[in-house]
C-alpha cells in the first residue's frame, strides 16, 4: 500500500501543521491540514505527539494554520490556471 506524503509541511520549534493534496471521485483537487504538536519525554529520547495545545501554542498554530491556507490559496490557483485542478 502506497503511503501518502504531505505535500508540504511548516514548522515553528515542536509545532507543524501538514498539508495533503487529495483529490475527489471526479479528480478534482482540495487539500486538507493535520496540525500535530511534538516533544521529547523527560529523558530527551523518546518523542512524543501531543493532542493539546497550551494558549502560546494555539496563538503560534493560528499563524501556522494561516500559512497553510494562503499556500493552499495560491497553489488552488495556480493548478486552476494551468488546468489541473
């Protein structure tokens, strides 16, 4: 089974929003965002993905989540004029 990759990927320290290209039954594309926030356990080896996010972190993901969308914007754009979407 083939794994799909993000097409994209912006990061600020442990947090990243991803973003993935999908495409509809009729081929036509959207994209979509996963927001994930890692770190490292107390003993600075083991990694860990969180599910919350403190009030610095939600400030820090609207600017991450605001860059993804004006990516997802411009490359809506671009792909609609060179007919691919």
């Amino acid at each position: 089974m083939k794994q799909n990759k993000p097409v994209r990927t912006i990061r600020n320290g442990g947090l990243s929003v991803s973003i993935w290209k999908n495409t509809t039954e009729n081929d036509k594309a959207y994209y979509s965002v996963t927001p994930q926030k890692r770190y490292t356990k107390d003993d600075g080896a083991t990694w860990e993905t969180a599910n919350s996010y403190t009030q610095r972190d939600a400030i820090l993901l609207a600017n991450l989540l605001t860059e993804a969308a004006n990516w997802i914007r411009t490359n809506l754009e671009v792909e609609k004029n060179i007919g691919n979407a």
